[in-house]
C-alpha cells in the first residue's frame, strides 16, 4: 500500500473518532448544557426584545432613579428605559440625554406613565423585559460597616446598587465584551454569557440572592453554580471552578445566598467526561444569566439569555470586600448585608400550607448553647445537639416559623406549614449568636430568641465575649434581626433576677394598681429599646422562669402583647378566631444528652 493510500486512510479514520468522540459526549452527558444553548422563540404573550442598552444609558437612568428616590415622584430607571427604547425602536445609537431629561421632568411635573406613553406600542414589551433583567440591582439594603478609626461598627441605610460584582473586591481580573461570539471549543456554537480571566482561586460572589438550584460537575462547565433570584426572573450560572475546591463552605442546593456571598472559587475545570478534570489552558470564571420569563415545559421559550457586559460594567463600582478563614485559601464577606429576605417571607405562602383552623404547635426552649457543661446543667445543650436537633426537625418534615406567622394564622390573615414548630431561646446568651446563628444558616431555619433587656445594656456597655456568661449586644440583637433568622421577643427588663418577686409575677400585699404600674414600667423599658434599636415591636412576651399571676396575661394583652410563652411542659393548640388560644404557650425545654430521637418523640 501507497503513502498516499495511508495518509487518505488515515485523515478519514481521524475524522471518524473525532465524529465518534462528540456523538458520545452528548449521550454521556445527562446536564443540561446552559451555556451552548440557542436562543429559543419568543412566546407571542411575550415579544423578544433585545438587552441591548449601552453601559452610558444604564449609568445615567440609574443615576436618575437613585436621585429621585426620596422625591415626591420616583423616576424608576426602568420606566425611563423602556419609553427610550420604544421611542428609537431599540436603536440606542440615538439616545441623546436630553430625552431622558425631558421624560424625568415631565414625570416630576404631574404627567403620569401612561399619558407619556401611549403612543409607544412597544413600551410595554421593553418594560417586562427590562423588569424581569433589572429589578434585582437596585433597592433598599443595609450594610454593616466599620465606624471611624476602625472602632466598632454601624447599620447603615442604603437606596441603590443592592447586586454586586462577580468577582470580589482587591482581586485581578479582565475580561471583554463577548456575548454571541463563536465559542473557541464549542462546535459552532455561540457564547451565550461573559467571562473574567482570573488567577485560580480567585472568590466568586453572587450577584444577585438567591435559591441555589444548580451545586454539581457538568463534562462541558466543569464545577459549576446556578441561583435562581427570589422572583424566579432570572437564573445566574456561574462555571469552571476550582478542581477539588470549586464551592464556598456549606453550600448546598436549596440554600440560599445573599448578594454579595462568596459562593465559590474560579478554576480552569470542563471539557472532560471525568469529573474534576482541568482541561482549559488557563483559569477563568464564566457567568451568565438567563430570563426564566414563563414557566411553560412544552414550549421551552422561556429561556433567554442575556448580554450581562453592560451590567458587570455597572456593578463594577459595587464589589464586596472578602477576608480570608484560612490564610488565602477560602474567603466569606466581610460586612453583613441585608435587604429583605422574599424566601423566607413568602415561604409560608407555598403550597405545603394547613387547611385546618386548628394546628397543634410543638414549642422547643433553649436557653444556653456551649461546648462544655461542667455543673451538669439542664440549660446549656452543646452545639453538635443542637444540629442534631435541627437535621431531625427536618428530617421529621416541620418548617419553623415566627411567633408572627402564628399570630398571623390565629388572626385569619395567614397561614401555617402543615407541620410547623418554635425553635425558641431564652435570655439572649452570646453564645446562641456564637453557636447557634451559623447553624441556623446551614439548615436555612428559623428561631424566636426573647431577650433580658438589662443584661444586653450591660454587655453593650461594658463588652465581654465570654461564652458561658455573657449576654447579646444590641448590636448582636440588630445583625440577629435584620438575618431574617431571628425573631426578636421581649423577656423583660429587668425580671430575671431572683429577689422576692418570682419573675413577673404579683407579690404578695401587692396591690394589682402597683402591679400593675411596676409590670408596665418593666416591659416598656425593654420594649421601647426593640423598637428603637429593630423599628419593629415584638408581638409575644415569654415569662421569666414562667412565673405569672392570675391578672398578669390580661396586664400583657392591655399592653397589645398577642400572645404568650410559658414554661409549662406540652405542645399547645392554636385555633383560627381564637385569640386566647395565644396566651401561655407550652413549650417542651430541651435539656442536654438526650438524644433527638429520645426527646423529639411528641413529634408526629
């Protein structure tokens, strides 16, 4: 046989493997690879209109809302964009500032949305679209930030980026503008997404809160992260992490993420059937972001992805700062953040909700979480029980939930889970913040904790961290609360001392007027210092070592208190319609070594 024979037998056999090999990878791989996917059709209830906005027009319709937010009318950068690109057709090569000018005057002068508007048919196919892409960016959040000189730290109030930039704040990037190019390794097919070339290793942080959907190795996308927002609008992809280390700390499907929150590390991981395989040349983080407009499975055109290089642009200015846990190798945010948590307030709203107007309501009673217990205590469970408590509490199927969710049942204006329960904390320890605030955050649950106001104006007072004896700051008490983790109650003032009066209860010779007036002072006290520190008043008062006279539930009710906790042994049942049913509360005190099995057994 020929050379020439050889080399033609050889090119076809190479052709064929190479046909083989990509034939394959596709039946091999059982994800769905986001990234190479087209561009479906557009619904006909939905008319596809492109993002195409330049970084200039976003910049300055955002600089327009966030300057009008505390005005009598509001300029939302949405509505400013959507008349500007219905009045050029979606040609922004003729923007001129002065319609946006205009059209903010306008608006500010009495004309309403609509009068300005109905002449652009295609306003409100725009709005939608830029709805559903822009309404997690802007919004109300606080930041906890260092006060001056590094001395302390302070809640600040803030009206404008809420979204942050992938890639944490000190570390090197570049990146270009990309979308819809031909992928270099793609079989033709177009990126649908933007990349940042980055050192290996380098935080990745979520753009945007969220429900991670997607925590797993795809053969194309290496490790890789999807979050789907609180609206359900948009899913954020996020590939190619780190081999061996490709996520942060504690991540797992159904979790949620803050904006802001390292959720991962870049890396050069993909293209390889086997799992955790480097095969890019060099480490890069790859995101995109899709619109998940309509939910319709058998017309799959609700995907759309979106050409994010003008936001990332935008949010360039909005990175958050990272410390290292380890020395370099894994990273959390430094400041706490907050903007409201949808999840956790429209979880109850699900369908997994009771239909019945009665539910019974098992109420477990902390008091101290610690490592060790030396004196034997009934009081102080250590943290490993404690976890163990909250995986069997969902392994058990029960959701917990506020002392406000409760009211609100009782009251006819909301509902309950159909197991729900009270994981609830007397006496506000530093130690439930120590030990029990990050396991709350792990399981994605929620507590009651009733606080002893003159203790946490002692400890805020004179600082102490001691975790056998000491007490919440208000500072603690304010980070607790705006989590979304902690409900924050009232277990007075000044009561939980033993003198000669047993809690809040009447003491003898007492008549009910000087009850009346010294029960009244105390919580007051204490109240008035929530509301001042938290702006919301707690609902629900838990008797100092359950202690309480015959007068003193109506005492709290005259006060607007709606219900009570008690220290009697049980599980309770709350009616619709039936206030009373709130008041004195069973709970079942949750001591140490007995195992969740043992004590866990009034659960259905």
């Amino acid at each position: 046989m020929n050379k020439k024979k050889i080399k033609i037998i050889f090119f076809f056999s190479l052709v064929l493997c190479m046909c083989s090999s990509f034939f394959l990878s596709v039946v091999i791989s059982d994800f769905p690879k986001l990234a190479a996917e087209k561009l479906p059709a557009c619904s006909e209830s939905f008319k596809c209109r492109d993002f195409n906005i330049p970084y200039k027009v976003l910049k300055q319709a955002m600089k327009k809302d966030i300057d009008t937010y505390d005005d009598t009318v509001h300029v939302k950068w949405t509505d400013t964009l959507s008349y500007l690109a219905a009045k050029y057709d979606g040609n922004f090569s003729k923007y001129d500032k002065k319609d946006l000018d205009i059209f903010a005057k306008k608006l500010k002068s009495g004309a309403s949305l609509s009068s300005l508007t109905k002449d652009l048919d295609s306003f409100e196919d725009y709005n939608k679209l830029y709805c559903a892409v822009l309404n997690g960016i802007l919004g109300e959040y606080q930041i906890k930030i260092s006060g001056k000189n590094n001395e302390g730290y302070s809640w600040k109030n803030i009206y404008g980026i809420k979204s942050f930039f992938p890639i944490a704040e000190g570390f090197h990037y570049s990146d270009s503008d990309d979308f819809g190019k031909p992928k270099s390794c793609g079989h033709g097919s177009k990126h649908l997404g933007h990349d940042f070339i980055t050192p290996e290793g380098t935080p990745v942080t979520a753009i945007e809160g969220g429900i991670i959907e997607t925590l797993q190795w795809d053969q194309y996308d290496g490790w890789c992260i999807g979050i789907r927002s609180y609206d359900a609008k948009r899913y954020y992809f996020y590939s190619h992490l780190k081999k061996d280390v490709p996520f942060a700390e504690e991540l797992n499907i159904g979790k949620r993420v803050a904006s802001g929150d390292v959720i991962g590390y870049t890396g050069q991981t993909g293209y390889s059937i086997r799992e955790n395989e480097n095969n890019l040349s060099s480490p890069y983080l790859h995101v995109g972001l899709r619109l998940m407009i309509e939910e319709d499975t058998e017309k799959d055109f609700s995907q759309i992805w979106i050409d994010i290089y003008p936001l990332t642009k935008l949010l360039a200015s909005h990175k958050c700062t990272v410390i290292s846990t380890d020395g370099g190798n894994s990273y959390e945010r430094k400041y706490p953040f907050y903007e409201g948590n949808l999840y956790l307030e429209e979880q109850l709203a699900s369908s997994d909700v009771s239909d019945s107007d009665e539910v019974t309501l098992p109420i477990i009673m902390y008091h101290s979480i610690n490592e060790k217990n030396d004196k034997d205590s009934d009081y102080i469970v250590s943290p490993k029980l404690f976890e163990k408590d909250l995986a069997y509490i969902k392994k058990k199927g029960y959701t917990p939930v506020f002392m406000k969710d409760v009211i609100s049942y009782v009251e006819g204006d909301g509902k309950l889970p159909k197991k729900p329960i009270v994981i609830s904390f007397d006496d506000g320890y530093f130690n439930n913040y120590y030990y029990a605030y990050p396991l709350l955050r792990k399981y994605d649950m929620k507590a009651v904790i009733s606080i002893v106001g003159r203790m946490s104006d002692e400890f805020t007072q004179n600082p102490d961290e001691n975790l056998f004896y000491a007490h919440l700051t208000w500072d603690h008490i304010l980070e607790m609360h705006l989590s979304g983790y902690w409900e924050i109650q009232n277990h007075s003032y000044d009561c939980h001392t033993y003198t000669k009066r047993n809690g809040v209860s009447q003491m003898p010779k007492e008549t009910d007027k000087d009850y009346r007036e010294f029960l009244s002072s105390d919580i007051w006290r204490l109240q008035d210092k929530i509301i001042y520190v938290t702006g919301l008043a707690p609902n629900t008062f838990t008797y100092p070592f359950g202690a309480f006279s015959e007068n003193t539930d109506q005492i709290i009710k005259d006060m607007g208190f709606k219900a009570t906790l008690s220290c009697i042994e049980g599980i309770s049942t709350i009616r619709k319609g039936d206030m009373q049913s709130l008041y004195r509360l069973k709970r079942h005190l949750r001591k140490p070594e007995t195992p969740p099995e043992e004590f866990f057994t009034f659960l259905q």
